[in-house]
C-alpha cells in the first residue's frame, strides 16, 4: 500500500464519544496546572501534558477554550505544572469540579508562588514554573506552548497519580534513579 493510497481512502466520520473511548486507553499523568496574575488566580486539572523539546525545555497543555479559566490562563501567560502523586485523587478532583469556584480549589493542599508568579503545590512529585511562549488554535482547545523556567522535585518515595480508563492508578516510582531537588530560577 502506497501513501497515496491511504491519502485516498474515505475516513468515517468519528463521533465524540468514540474519540474520547478510544482516548480513555491512552494513559497520563494527572496535572493540575495553575496561574496567578492579573487575571487572578486558577487551577485545572489536565491530562492532556507533554513534553516538546528539551532546548529550550517546553511542555505543551491543551485548554477548551469554554472553560471559564481559560481567560485567566492566556491573559496571565504564566503556569505551574504540579505532577500529582499518590494520594491527591481529592485534589486532583477539587480541580477537576466545575461546581467549586477558583479560589475555593486552592483550599486543598499548600500552595506557594513561584518567580513568574504561578501558584505550585507543595509535596508535587515534580512542579514547573513556565511561561507561555506560543499559542496554537486547534477545534475546540489552545495549544500552549510553554518555556520551563525552573523546576522542583518532590520528594523520592511518592508514587505518580495517572488517568487511565477513566479512572485513578498509581504508578510506582522506580528508586533506583537520583534526582537533582531544584533546578532553574529560585521560589520566592
């Protein structure tokens, strides 16, 4: 079969629901991204993270641009990227709500600003204070890509919080690798 071929053939329509079944059985990791600035300060909780390059490093999120953050996030231009370990399934979920107002999601766990601003969570298993550099449209969501300004390692013996199958697993942490504790510009 030629690329040609492939090119040619008919694609059926996909629904919605298909996509998001198919999409289920791909695995992440659970982030909560947050922002602080002059459009105030929130929270959400992501799956849709992942790395781009590591010179410069840069991570991309993807964002529905109805989410009523989502103005806060393009207008603040900075992010946290918090990695939930096992045993933030609570605040994984507060983040998650549409029923709790912005502020109220930071009530769950501890908080502190970083340089750029963006609020990052205490006991992370890895936190990134980042600056959004780029913003590409795609359907119903924002690409953002975002610079990696400094980086924040929690602690070794916390196990990794993923989505899979539309529900919570932990992922073990292998021990065997060491890890630097910070890296970049310094938290205020």
């Amino acid at each position: 079969m030629t690329g040609d071929s492939l090119m040619s053939a008919p694609t059926p329509d996909i629904s919605v629901d298909a996509f998001r079944a198919a999409m289920s059985q791909l695995g992440a990791p659970v982030v909560v991204v947050t922002t602080d600035g002059q459009e105030g300060r929130h929270g959400l909780t992501v799956s849709a993270v992942c790395s781009v390059s590591d010179t410069p490093p840069t991570l991309l999120v993807c964002l529905n641009r109805s989410n009523r953050s989502y103005a806060a996030f393009a207008g603040n231009r900075v992010l946290g990227f918090n990695i939930l370990g096992e045993g933030d399934q609570a605040l994984a979920a507060a983040f998650a709500s549409s029923r709790l107002q912005p502020e109220e999601r930071f009530s769950h766990g501890t908080w502190h600003q970083a340089v750029t601003g963006a609020p990052l969570l205490d006991g992370a298993v890895v936190s990134l204070d980042c600056t959004v550099e780029a913003v590409h449209v795609s359907g119903t969501h924002d690409v953002l890509m975002c610079h990696v300004k400094a980086i924040r390692h929690g602690a070794d013996d916390i196990d990794v919080l993923t989505w899979f199958d539309r529900r919570f697993h932990v992922l073990p942490r292998t021990k065997t690798m060491k890890r630097p504790g910070f890296s970049g510009g310094s938290y205020l």
